[in-house]
C-alpha cells in the first residue's frame, strides 16, 4: 500500500482513542481504521478495533499504556491493516495544552517533549498522558514522523486584551496565567468551511462558533483568527458543560473551603466533575435531560435554562465583540444533534437578524454535511457544520511531515 494514510491518537489518563485516516481526502471519508484502548490500569480492559469490513475486541487486562498500545497494534496486524501494513505517512498526537509555547503543530524532534513536560502545571489532568502516547508511539514507529497538534494553537491569535486576566500582572506571568482556550482544532476547522458556505472572502466573515458536546466552549473569529473565546487557562471556563460549572465567581472557592472545609482537590473535582448538568439535574446526556423534562423534572429544567442562558451570554457579547456577525454555527454531538438547543439558543433574535427556520433546524431529510438552519431572510446565516478533529489533526500531521 502506498503511504496515504495518518494515524492520529489521542491518549488519556485511562485510555487512548485512535483513527487512521487519508488526509488527503474529504470529510465525508469514514476511517479506515478506528480504535478504542480502556480501562488501562484497571482489573479488566478493553480494546476493539474497527474498519470498514471487521471488528474484533480483546477484554484481558492491560497493564500501561504502551502494553494497551502494543496489543493494539497487534490486532490490527491481524486483520492486515497493522501500522507496518498501511506503510504511514505521518501520526498526529492530539495535545490539550500547548501554553504560550507552541502555537502551531509542532514536528515532534529535538527538545519538544522536554518543552511539552514543562507545561504540564498547566494541564496535569492532560498533558502527561498525551507524552506517554507520544513516546509510546515514537518506541512503536519510530520511523514515522510524529506531529503534535494543539488544542490552544489556533487562540494564539486572540488580541492581548482577550487573552490577559485582570490579575496582578507579576504572578500572572511567572505562572503563565492567561486565556489560552481550547477545542482550537475542532474551531478551526469548522469556521474554514463557513466562508464558502456564505460564498464570502474568508478575510471578510465575521463568526461565532460553538462546540457543544460534553465539553463545551464558544469562539469568536474574525478573517479567519480567532478574537476570543470561552474557555480559559483551563476547559473549566466559560459555558455550562456536561459535569463542569463553566464561569463560576472565584470567591465560590473561598467559601467551600471556609463554609465547608473542603479541599483544593475536592473543590476541583466538584467543579469539573460532579457540576454542569450532572451536578444540577443528576444526568449529562441530552436525551436523558430531554427526557427528565418531558416527564416534568424542576431540576432538569432549570438545568436546561442555565445552559440556555449561559449560552445567549456568550453568543450576544461576542456579537458585540465582532461589530456584528455574518454566521453562527453549530458543531459536536449537542450542536449538531440537539435540535431544541439550536432553536431556544437563537429564540427571538429577530431584530438582530438572526431567524432559525424551523424545518431546517429538524433536518428531516437527513442531511449529513453542513447545512444551513437559518431562514433566506436571516442576515445573519446559522449552520450547523459536523466536527471532525481527527481529519484536521491528519491534515496538519501530513502536511508537517510532507514539508
């Protein structure tokens, strides 16, 4: 086979998800190999790989990364489209954290993973594990080029008056605090096709875009660079998501640890993981939440509303920010699933040009690609345009490697 295709991985604390993809093809293309490695650590494991014709699942235990990693690639050696098979081109890591320090994708050679180990204060939830995959796989193929790809890259671009805290300016910049925001790739991504949807010069649109899953968070761009975003010096920041606060006041903090002696730890792990919808109505899945509501839930409602809102807040200022909009658009598994969202998102915008057609919204048809959700007379056009992280993180690893 010839060497069209880029293994991208994304490795977490527990787990490492991965896709081979042609980066040079369309994003319609589905992968031709994807893999899930799980409960790494634990009594039992998971790791199934999937193509176009097969699966196949294996549940022993796995001890580390490189041990889940290594058999990984084993499987998929025999069903034939092993790494050494496909013959790579280049694998793309996924990195969370790039800090004030990469703000591109990086060839991954000489002092990068020594620059990268330096920036886990930043994000020691995400970047540890991200260096293990990387030099696991670097151990695995170590004739391939390796690409590290950046969450926060694409914000590098965020003027300084969006990008500094209002903090004291010595302790911000001896610990590096800033906003950096994240999701850059899924943003970036998206926001490159909206000009040819608006058949406008990418110089000239002015956008809002809003990756909704999960995670949550909300971009500003203009001519194509980012001007600000939701998220901050970390992805708690900014709209509500599935178990994390979004924008808190920082004297909450203060409180718990006097009112209710709680720890930075378990302050930590209450804002980022039992809040957000969880934390307010018990459930992070939509259809779950859409259904808590149907059957007359208060707690699930008023969940739903502080979503909502926080969600109009964030759309409003950055109409303001931009000195106006030419598209919002939707993106991830809430943006582009949850019909109700985008219409209650977008409620009564009539008189700053923004009109969802209803019909559009409900995407009867089954359209998979981008498509338009506003109504013809909308001046501001709304899109809803399918994420597709993977293919962008390919497309940077080959073009990387190929230079």
């Amino acid at each position: 086979m010839s060497n069209k295709y880029a293994l991208v991985l994304n490795s977490g604390s527990s787990s490492i998800k991965f896709q081979v993809l042609d980066p040079t093809a369309d994003s319609t293309q589905e992968p031709f190999v994807s893999g899930l490695v799980e409960r790494i650590g634990e009594k039992s494991g998971h790791i199934k790989i999937q193509t176009e014709t097969t699966k196949m699942e294996d549940t022993r235990p796995i001890l580390s990364h490189s041990v889940g990693l290594e058999r990984a690639f084993g499987m998929m050696t025999l069903l034939g489209v092993g790494p050494q098979d496909l013959d790579l081109c280049a694998v793309g890591h996924r990195v969370v954290h790039g800090g004030d320090e990469f703000h591109a994708p990086e060839l991954i050679e000489g002092d990068v993973l020594d620059r990268l180990r330096a920036l886990i204060p930043l994000a020691p939830l995400h970047n540890p594990a991200h260096i293990d995959g990387i030099e696991n796989a670097q151990a695995l193929l170590p004739d391939v080029p390796h690409v590290a790809v950046f969450d926060t890259s694409f914000f590098s671009t965020m003027p300084e008056s969006a990008a500094n805290y209002a903090l004291n300016f010595e302790v911000a910049r001896k610990y590096h605090i800033r906003r950096y925001g994240f999701h850059g790739t899924s943003h970036e991504y998206v926001s490159r096709q909206v000009p040819g949807l608006l058949n406008k010069d990418p110089e000239e649109v002015k956008q809002i875009t809003l990756h909704l899953g999960n995670g949550a968070s909300a971009a500003a761009i203009r001519g194509g660079k980012a001007v600000d975003t939701s998220m901050g010096l970390t992805p708690l920041a900014g709209l509500v998501m599935g178990t994390r606060t979004g924008d808190i006041d920082p004297g909450v903090i203060f409180h718990l640890e006097r009112s209710a002696n709680m720890k930075v730890d378990d302050i930590d792990n209450l804002l980022n993981r039992k809040s957000g919808l969880k934390g307010m109505a018990g459930v992070n899945d939509f259809r779950e939440l859409q259904t808590l509501i149907d059957e007359g839930n208060e707690d699930a409602k008023l969940a739903y509303d502080v979503y909502i809102h926080g969600l109009r807040r964030f759309i409003g200022s950055y109409m303001l920010i931009l000195g106006g909009v030419d598209a919002i658009t939707f993106t991830a598994g809430v943006g582009e699933n949850a019909v109700g969202v985008r219409k209650d998102a977008l409620a009564n915008l009539e008189a700053f040009g923004i009109e969802i057609d209803d019909q559009r919204n409900l995407n009867e048809e089954g359209i998979e690609g981008p498509r338009l959700i506003s109504t013809d007379d909308s001046k501001v056009k709304v899109f809803v345009v399918p994420t597709n992280e993977e293919l962008a993180i390919a497309r940077y690893a080959y073009e990387i490697a190929s230079s």
